[in-house]
C-alpha cells in the first residue's frame, strides 16, 4: 500500500548512530531493561492506539495539540523499536503516519489559534512545530531505509523539506534567535538537514540562515552559556533549553566529526550538562529565579543529556547520576551506564565548591556553590550573586539558600505557578509570582525601606549583575564575596559566606552582610526557613492573637506577622526543627546609628484570595541605620531520632558571636564551645574601600 | 578476681532459650547480618567505656538515669554476644558490671528525686527499675553458667532477689495493678524467678501478691485487650506496652509450655500484636489520643513482638513487616524472618477491613479500619468510635481518618509534645496539649455549640464510649456505622461511612453525619487535611487580610480565620493537591431548620507564644440547625507528575450528590459522570429510630 521497501534498515545516522544501535540490540539487564521495556510499551500503546492525525484545532493543552505531541513520541518510540527489533510491524506505522502527515501538511495554513509572534501549523506556536521536527526527523532517519524511492520523495518534499522551510526561512526572527526557541528551530532544521542529504539546511542551522555565522547554533553556543556552562536563566530553564542543543549536537559529531562539535569553546556543550548537573541538590534543581521546585535531574532532557555526555567523556562518575535518575536513555553511553550500575562499579560524582560565572563573557556576576559532602545529604550554600536571567529573573542579587541532610533548609520560594493545572490560572503563572515569588522581600537578602531591588524595573535590572568579588577554598573554609551597589540607590551592598568544615563537629555557616550608606533606611534582612520553631532567645517578644500584613506591596503585603521581639546587639538565637536535624542560627549587627532593632516571625498568607501562595515562613530581622553590619552563624546540630525516642545535642553550640573592625577590615569571632573557636578575617582592599578578602582561622585548645 | 567459672556457657532459658541461640549461631547474611553487627557494636563499645555503676541522683533525662539506662542495654547486648561468640571478654564484663551493682544497691534507699508515689531505688521511678530488671535478668540468664556458685549467690542474694523483693512487695499497689506499669513489674519479677528457680516469684507474677489470680499477668491479659486485642490508649501506647507482655509471655513458654499462655484467652497476646501492626499506615501508628506521629512499625518493641509472633504461627506474612521494619530481633524468630526476606519469598501481609473492638469485654465501641489497597500506598479510613481510652484520651468520638498513596491527608493532630526535647517543656506534654490537640474541634468530628465532647469532664467520657452499630462488608463497599448519644446533652450523632472500591476509578468515601435534636445549635463539622488548595466552589468567599482567631476557648483559640465562603445545600467542592494527587471533597447538608450554612478555611497559629503548634490547616463546616444531615463525598483523582510534566484528572469526578428522606431512612446518591452513580441506602431500625444498616448500590450505564 505505501510502498515500503523490503530490505532491512540501515541504521540510523543522527542522535543515534551505528554504535548507539549495536550497543542497544546486545544489551540487556538493570536499568537498561526498564527502559527498553518502556519504549516498547509507548510502540505498542501507539500502534494498538491507530493513526490518528486530526487537522489543528485546538491551543496547547487541548486535544489535537496533544495527539500532535503523543504522535511525534509514538514515531520515534517506535522507530527506534523498530531498530532494535527489525519488527517491521514498527516501521510501517511510522511510515503510515508520516504519509497521513504529508498528505496534510501541505494544506495547512496557519494554526487557527495562532500566537501572535510565532504561529505554528501543526500546533499554536512555532517552538511546538520545531520540537515536532527534531523527533519526526529522527523517526524518519530511524525507518527510511525501509521505504520506497517514492515514498522518502514524497516524505521529504511534502512534509520534511515544507516545516523545515516554514521553520527556517518562514520564521527568520525566530530561527536566527539568539534564545533556546532559536535552538529548537536550527535542531529541526539541521536534522532534516543531515537525514536527507541537502547541506543547506545544516549551514543555515550552524551559521544562520545567511550562514555568516551571525546567528545559528554556533553563535548560540557562543552566547546563551556563560564559560562555565551557566544559563541566565537558571536550570530549571537550563534543563529545558539543553535538549535541542545536545541533541544536535550529537547528530553533528555523528555526520561531521571533524566539525568536534564537542570541543567548541572550549568544551562549552559538556560544561553546560556538567553545570545542570551541578546545580542541583538531592536530586532537585536549585530553585532560582522562576523555577517549579519538583523539577530535577529525572526529567527525560537530562536523561539524554548524561548518555550523551558519557558517549563523549566515559567519565564513570556519570554513574552516580544514573543511579538517581533510575532510568537510562536508549543509546550507547545509556547502555554504558547501565553496565556500570548493575556491575556496581558506580563512581562517586564529585560535586565540587565551585564559581559558575554568568554572562555569555562570565563578567556578569555568578551563582556560586559551597559544599561539603555529597549532594544527597550534605551540605550545600548557594550564593547567587548573578545577572538577572532576563523576564524569568528575581530581583534577589545576594540571597542565599542553605541545604542540608537531604532537605531545603534556609529556603527560596520559586516560582508561584502550578504547571499544568488547569484550575491554577490555567497552569500559566501566577500573579502571586509578580506579587510575592519575584520580589525582594521573598529572598534571603536585604531589603531597603521595604522596597525590591532596582524598584522592579526590569531594564534596570537586567543592566545591573552583582559582582562575585572574591572566592577563597582552604581546609578551614570555603567562602564567597558578592556585592551589588545598584540594586538601592546610595546603598552598597556587600555579602560574605563562609561554610566552615570542621573536623569534629557538623560544618556551619557564617554569613555576613556589610551594608555602606551615608544616609538612614529600615534595614529587613529576612531568613526562610523550613521546620518547626523550637525556641529562641528574644527579649521582650510578643505573640500576636490576630496576625496581619506586614506592609502593602512588594510582597510585604502577602507576610502575616505572628509575633516580634527585640534583637540585642549580638547572641540573638533561634532554633528551629527540620527532619531529623536541629538547626540553630544566631545572630547580632554592628551599626552606631542604629537605636533599636527587631525580629519579626511572618508567614505567608494574606492577600492571597485564590489559596495560590504556600504557607512558608520566615523571620526578619530589622534594623534601622546608616551603615550597618548584620552578621550570623547557621549551624546543623543534633539529631532527634522518634522511633529510637532518644535526642541528642538539641542545642547550639555557638557560646558567642563578637564581631569587631579592624582597621584593615573586620574580624568576626564564634565561640563554638569546648576549646573551639572560629576567625573570620575580613580584608579590605586598600583603605576606606570596600571588603575584598575573607579567611577563616580555626583555633583549638585541644 | 570475680570468681567466674571456667566452664562454657549453656544455653539460656528465659526470652531467648535454646533454639534462638542455636539459630543465631548458624544464620548469615541479610538483615540479621545487621542486626547482628549493630549488636556487636552496643557490646563492644559498653567493654571500651569500662564499669560506669553512679550513685543514683538524676532524675529522668539526667546523667545517673541515662548510665544506668546504659548499663542495662549493654548487659543484655554483651551477654547474648557472648551468646553467639562464646568470647568470654562479654560475659566477664556482664559479671563485673553484675557485680557493681550487687555491691551497691543493698546500701541504697529511695532515690532522692523519688516520684511520690512510685518511687525506685536506682531510678526515680520504680517503672524504670522494672525495666532495668527485665533486662538485667535476662542478661544474667544468658552468662550465669559461666559464674561461680559463689557469685551466683551473691548476684541473687544482694542483688536480683532485693530488687524483686522490692517491685513486688515493696510496692505492692503497682505490682498488682491492671495497667501496663503492674505489666513491667510482673514481667521483671517472673523472669527472676524462671532464671534462680524462685517458684514463688513466678506464681505472683502470674497471679498476683496473694496468689489468688484477681491481679497479675493473666488477670492483665484479661482485662488490659480489648478481644480483639486492642488496647484502650491506642497503639502508641499499645506498643510500649506490648514489650513486657511479650518478652515475659515467652520466657514462660520457654520454662512453662504446658501453660500454653500463648493460646491463653483465645490466643490474646497474639492478637495485641497484629492488632499493633495493623493500626498503621505506611509505617507509622495511626495517632489516635495522645501519640507522636513519628512513630511506628520500626520500634524496638515491634521488631521484638514480630519475632516472637513469627516463632508462635511460622506466618510468612510477617516477613513483609519485617521487610518494612529494616532488621529483625536477635531470636530464632529473626533469623527465620531474615531468612525469608533474604531468598525472595516474602508474601504480603493481608491488611483487613476490620473492627477492632474497646474494652476488656469488647463492648466499649471500636475503632473500625476500611482498607482498599495495601498499607504502604493503598487507601484507609479510620472511623474512631471507641471509648475515651483514658488519661491519654482525646474527645473525638466519631472523628475519622483518611490515608492514601502513602500520605496522611485527612490527619489527626495527635499530641502536642516533643518527645525529649528539652526547650520544649523538658520535652513532657505541653499546654497545647489540653488546649488543641484533645480537643473535639482538633478532631474530624462533629462540634456542637464550640464546646468539647462532655465538656471535656473526662469522668463522663471515661463513662460513655461511642457505640460501634455495624459494619457491613461486601464487593461495592466497607461500611461503618458509630452512634454517640451522650457526648453532647440532647444531641444524638450518628456517623456513616462507606470506603466505596469501584472497579474502573479510586475508591472514595462516602460520609453521612446524622444529628438529633429538638433544639437549635451550631454545629462546626472541621476537616483537617494535608496539602494546598487549588480552589473550591464557594458563593460570596471571602479571603482575610487579618487573621483573626474563631473563638476564646475549646480549641477555637488557635484557629485563625483566613477564608469563609457560603454553603449551598449541595455540591459544595473544595480541591487539594497532596503529593502528586488531587482530592476533592464535596458536600451538602439537609437541614429543615437550616437558614445558611458556612464554609470557615482555617490555620493553626494563634494563641501560641512558644510556637509550640504545627501549623496545620483545614475547613469548618458550620451550620444552625435542630436535626440535620451532613454529608460528603471525599474521592482522590488524577495525577500531577512534576518530572514529566503532566497532569491528569485533576477535576473532580461527581457530577451531583443528592441526599433524600426516605420512609425507610435515607438515600445519598452520587453522580460520578460517565453513567457511573452510586447510592447509599440507610435504614432505620424501626419507624422513628435511628440508622443501624447501610449499603451502597452501584449503577453503571456501560
Ligand atoms: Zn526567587
Ligand atoms: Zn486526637
């Protein structure tokens, strides 16, 4: 009926390749045996479902724009099936399909619920068409040889060259995009390139459409990742923009390995999987800027993007995260991985302390990450002294997160979206994202007179990173320096992070904020946190019967205040609850301005007609002064252990905080008891000038 | 020095006999492996820390409490090391540190922090001497032919007869109370006199200070199950109870198997123990009355009891317990579980749909468990129509529960306490306790007037259990049926609720509260659930930017009021997300007297300085009325998978409930969507009596 050829296929020469395939039909046993079984069950399920090709209707969510997604997965399911079977049953419902597809694409005209800027045919918006490409393109590549002359004509010029030339040269601003749409557009349109021999589709993909190398994927390898492998974004966005990348990427090295695809910019591609990889703890991607906190390593991009970094490197601790994600791509280095696994040859991945520099030329600040441990229940510091990362960005330069003993300790909210329910504005964002999740006062940095940073201007924000000063790693302490001096007019701002490892008892932080300004301003600095309160130490404190908001607007308005107290100069304590684990964080400021200052316990809730918000909490310490020092110890202690009904070590450690100026800097001194006791050296860089340099000196009576 | 003989050791004879030591000699491997090196590690590391015997001084949680707590443990670690090895380093340690002891507690009097009405010599309380016996006999059982004549004579005579002597008729009204002190007492007394041959020793602990059988372990085993082996305080405390019970129920099997004491009253002790394990969910007890929710199937005493089970019925469902518990006892029981475990042969424990009646005669209601599913991820309702269950008792008669894939979601706060930790009121009951968590309005039960069941006079609740009118099992539906007709004056509450197990879609619940009365009350029926609203249906809703609290008193004073929406008569809804599913609750009332109905979102928080409560959430239902019905349907659906982004069936499935008066009793029909109904038809007794049968009817259209 459609002319389906009766030689067996070749094998395919894109993402996958000969080897990809041989390893694929040898292999068997672990993790590789799930996800075998995996694909052939979507094969099956699609082949049992029919051809089902329905003319575009409906926007993303409904029902034709859904059976357009399900059917380019059923395709390469079962394409691929097809390669590891010979099962032919496999290849002529690819071909099926895609002839149902070539007998109506050519008709289509722009889909009926088009978005304005980037109207698609198959699907409401063109990044949906160009992520249809990449998989159909595969699928074809998988089952072609299997085909009749006539059909892969009728294919290539009815269906693949037509969206590859809707994709390229019908939508040129978005597929000469320095932005990862631009890269799913090049992906789809270099694939189709490479399965069927025409060389100008993989040009314009490289080098833009005018292939000058003003646009394509080479200049957004050059541009969309710091040096380090860092996106803007952060990498709940990174995971999303890796796949077309690695990819293509992939289909290169297989067509053009000359090109080394691999090896550009120095390794740029392996960096940035390395950094998504790295910016993650147990398993759940850091939750900067708008991020959904449920997201992780597990998601099928990353799935791909480890085999294929493993195809490349054969670094065995790629293992490690193997074992997490509990699953293996379908593909050589899956295969490896695998083997690795049930041979229980797993490498410890070693999750370093490390500087990820933002910026396309790293000079636009950095997240910076201070570990001790592994990443599954150690201990992690996240210091985010980056740009903004654009419209998905938070105004929330020099906030900090903390994890530890597996958990979300000192907290960052996220984004305020519920993806994909419906009943949740539609899965879209919310406005509690402008209202609370991107506001200053949401992060664990200061906020000035209660406004956020830049005033939310998002120009302004998007000029202005914060610098990542300094980054000093010694067997007492890894530490960062950030500072930002734009976010407040007239206030500088300056933040210095140790984690401090000490042989005989659980690491801890210290944390110091060096506020510079000539002028008075009501300093809040807030710490969320996860757990429940055990106690603390403020005098005069009061609990409030009827809680209200703490302010009217820049998320002031969505914090509940339960009760206040005030702060004396330094010794302030408060310990709270968190798993299994105590964690105390006391605290004190240096400030000669300041007349009095406070803490006050909030929790989110008001304002928040929809349920829309969680329930976090939180304290805030307020200050108001001219030039101030808020500084603070974060420790883990202890253990509270209920089936065993024991407890241990429930109180801090920490016997006294004293800070103190130098005239070269500052030296802020904890007393952890027992003969312990912890420097922190702060250097400035010449006099009158702002602090560049930390170290922390441990000293011991025993 | 210490006149230790030099012959090898028999076999001990009290919980561990012959058979335990021969298997633990010859098993390997698996969990017992484990087990085995943690014990090991408790004996090794007692001989390392040397003979630490204090004059007694501290009281609970102080350090003399704690080193002889210690000393205990590493008596009974180090003599069954020696068990097993046959190093007589262990059994040499066990005579000295024997031996310290003898020398010491002749001198002793009470303990200077003495409880004033039990007190002990080496502890504060005498409780904690039993246990100090129960062990300590035990360890001397096991090392005992390794001693001298003359030591022997001296450990019995200064040292396990005083102690002996002491519990018993030094403190005869503990030793001969029915409460599960008296139970450690006789444990520890008995099993002195199985280890020395004291005859007398045992016939009192079995029968009491004068022989006579009113008082002792048998009179104990009469009167402190339920027939059905439940104990009146719930299975928190169940199982700290459970361990005397069973350890000294073995050591009689051990020395007296004629007593056949496992088959005593119809096999009891057996059944205290399944009914333990089946009153939990995914691990943990089912926190009914005082009981911390972090606590579970894995403590000691369990791992203990399942052994001895195992040894009693050779059931190999007790493996998937033991699976769950991650270890097993040091016993031929546990080598036999581990063994299972190990060679892949565990069979699935078969949790019932069950009523577990109160009360030594069974007729002080009951608490009654609808199962769908199994116990780690299935579905579980828990009706509480039991009796008050004593001092530790909460004022929830008709509350219920409900559990699924894994999670508490509708919860009971269960008890404001942190165990052991000190800042938290020296880790003992706290306030909140009384205030909140025993209250009715902390419960999933109907409140009248915003007052607590029987005024909270806990004489009167201790008086009038709830009744349990019937339960009904068939392939539609488990259904329960509880009365309570004292808790309130003039206020007869009936409560009806079906676990209904389609074959198609997730089981639900059907629930019906039935009240009567001539006059008009408030009537507050609160759900307190885990998870974040996605929304609900309410007319004129209206969110609060202050919270205030819902009253001055019963519990009302923690409640913050953040949100209150209009009730229609029917088809209220309101959608919660749990983990990765959505469940909707939808509801209505039929009330003749009835002018409005309200729906009261609120949170814990007020009236808590020392941030003492958790800050749960829930919704009331509040309605005025004389007689009225309160009805709802609770049913999970759908999925939201964060890794893959998805969601699925996230709308709720019922289409309309519809309750009406029958002449018979009533009928609640629920429109499921997709020619799916269900209809619950409640019967009357007799004309103008109260609701005694239900049964659900289900309707497909396919
Ligand atoms: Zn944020
Ligand atoms: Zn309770």
């Amino acid at each position: 009926l459609l002319g389906v050829a009766s030689a067996a296929a070749a094998s395919p020469s894109l993402v996958l390749n000969e080897d990809d395939i041989g390893a694929l039909r040898e292999a068997s046993g672990g993790l590789l045996e799930t996800s075998l079984q995996a694909n052939k069950i979507v094969a099956d399920e699609a082949i049992a479902a029919g051809i089902v090709v329905p003319w575009p209707k409906d926007a993303g969510g409904g029902y034709t724009h859904e059976q357009h997604k399900r059917n380019y997965k059923a395709m390469y399911a079962a394409a691929l099936q097809y390669q590891i079977s010979g099962d032919t049953r496999y290849s002529h419902y690819v071909a099926e399909m895609l002839s149902a597809y070539a007998d109506m694409y050519p008709q289509l005209d722009l889909h009926p619920e088009k978005k304005e800027q980037t109207p698609g045919k198959l699907f409401w918006q063109s990044l949906n068409e160009a992520v249809w490409l990449v998989y159909t393109s595969q699928a074809y590549d998988m089952v072609a040889e299997t085909f009749s002359d006539e059909l892969r004509d009728r294919l290539k010029n009815n269906l693949l060259f037509p969206v590859a030339d809707y994709l390229s040269k019908g939508q040129p601003q978005t597929f000469d995009k320095i932005h990862n749409h631009g890269t799913w557009a090049v992906a789809a349109v270099g694939m189709v390139g490479y399965a069927t021999g025409r060389d100008d589709y993989v040009e314009q993909a490289l080098k833009g459409l005018d292939r000058r190398g003003n646009s394509g994927f080479y200049k957004q390898l050059d541009e969309l990742f710091s040096p380090d492998g860092y996106y803007t974004e952060g990498p709940y966005y990174q995971r999303y923009a890796l796949m077309p990348f690695v990819w293509f990427a992939k289909a290169i090295e297989t067509n053009e390995p000359d090109k080394a695809i691999f090896k550009y910019r120095d390794g740029i591609l392996l960096k940035a999987i390395y950094t998504t990889l790295e910016l993650s703890y147990n398993g759940l991607f850091l939750p900067i800027n708008d991020a959904i906190k449920d997201k992780g390593i597990k998601t099928e991009e990353l799935v791909q993007a480890l085999a294929i970094a493993y195809d490349i490197t054969a670094d065995k601790s790629l293992s490690d995260i193997a074992r997490q994600q509990e699953r293996v791509s379908l593909s050589a280095g899956g295969v490896a991985l695998s083997k690795i696994i049930a041979e229980g040859e797993v490498v410890p991945y070693n999750y370093p302390s490390k500087v990820y520099r933002d910026g396309a030329d790293g000079e636009q600040g950095a997240l910076t990450l201070l570990r001790s441990g592994d990443n599954e229940s150690g201990t992690l510091v996240v210091a985010k002294n980056t740009s903004q990362g654009m419209g998905h960005g938070h105004y929330d330069r020099l906030s900090w997160q903390f994890y530890d003993d597996g958990h979300e300790v000192v907290t960052d909210y996220g984004a305020a979206r519920y993806l994909n329910v419906e009943a949740k504005y539609g899965g879209h964002y919310l406005t509690e994202n402008k209202t609370w999740a991107k506001q200053t006062v949401a992060h664990n940095t200061l906020v000035v007179d209660k406004a956020s940073q830049f005033d939310t201007d998002l120009d302004k924000a998007n000029k202005n990173p914060a610098e990542q000063v300094a980054f000093i790693q010694d067997n007492v302490a890894d530490i960062s320096i950030g500072r930002i001096n734009t976010a407040y007019e007239g206030v500088q701002l300056t933040r210095i992070q140790a984690l401090v490892k000490p042989k005989s008892i659980e690491p801890f932080v210290i944390d110091v904020v060096s506020i510079e300004s000539d002028t008075q301003h009501l300093y809040d600095l807030p710490l969320h946190f996860n757990g429940q309160v055990i106690d603390h130490n403020l005098e005069n404190s009061e609990s409030f019967n009827i809680w209200k908001p703490l302010g009217k607007s820049n998320g002031y308005q969505h914090m509940l205040l339960r009760s206040e107290g005030n702060s004396a100069t330094t010794n302030n304590r408060l310990t709270w609850l968190m798993g299994d684990r105590f964690y105390s964080y006391t605290y004190g400021y240096q400030a000669e301005s300041a007349k009095q200052a406070n803490t006050l316990f909030f929790q989110l809730g008001a304002n928040d007609p929809n349920h829309n918000l969680r329930r976090d909490q939180g304290v805030v310490r307020r200050l108001k002064a001219d030039s101030a020092v808020m500084y603070a110890v974060l420790e883990p202690h202890g253990e509270y252990n209920g089936t065993a009904e024991y407890v241990r070590n429930s109180y801090s450690r920490v016997n006294s905080l004293d800070y103190k100026p130098t005239k070269t800097g500052a030296e802020l001194t904890v007393d952890m008891g027992q003969g312990l006791t912890y420097t922190l050296i702060l250097t400035k860089g010449d006099e009158n000038s702002s602090l560049v340099k930390a170290k922390v000196i441990e000293l011991s009576e025993n």
